[in-house]
C-alpha cells in the first residue's frame, strides 16, 4: 500500500506483532495483524471513494454500521463469488 504517511500509521501495529511474538503471544501478535488490516482496508475504501470508484448510496439507512463478521470453520466459504463480475 502506497500513500504519503503510511510509515507512521502502520509501524506501531508492526511493532506490536513483533513484541508479540518475542513474548510468545499469539493473541497479541493477531490483534496486531487484524488491527492493522483494519487500518489498510478503510484507507484503501477511503482511497477509492476518493477515486469515485465506489459511491455513497443514496439512503444512507443502507448503510450497517459495526465491524465486518469474521468467516470461521470450513463451510463458512462457499464455491461461488458473492458478486457477479
């Protein structure tokens, strides 16, 4: 991911998952790595927006509010896309 002060947002989420796994703390170390996917994701939907690639949707009632669910287990992935392209 390239944008100007990508250095300074992700570091201290690096930084963590390092000192995680020197203290052997696999909770931890995956609070960092979500947290900082987290981060990535809303700066690339943020970039995207801004691109006009993605659009408001006009009812913003739409819209749910929350984190995203997390998929778990094996049949939580099914065999077709989730969206036609």
């Amino acid at each position: 991911m390239t944008y100007q002060i990508s250095r300074e947002d992700m570091l201290p989420f690096y930084e963590d998952e390092t000192s995680a796994i020197h203290r052997r703390d696999p909770e931890a170390a995956r609070a960092a790595c979500v947290g900082r996917s987290h981060l990535m994701a809303q700066t690339m939907l943020a970039e995207l927006f801004r691109r006009s690639v993605f659009t408001a949707p006009n009812d913003v009632g739409q819209v749910i509010p929350g984190p995203l669910q997390v998929l778990a287990g094996p049949d939580a992935v099914c065999g077709e896309p989730s969206i036609a392209l």
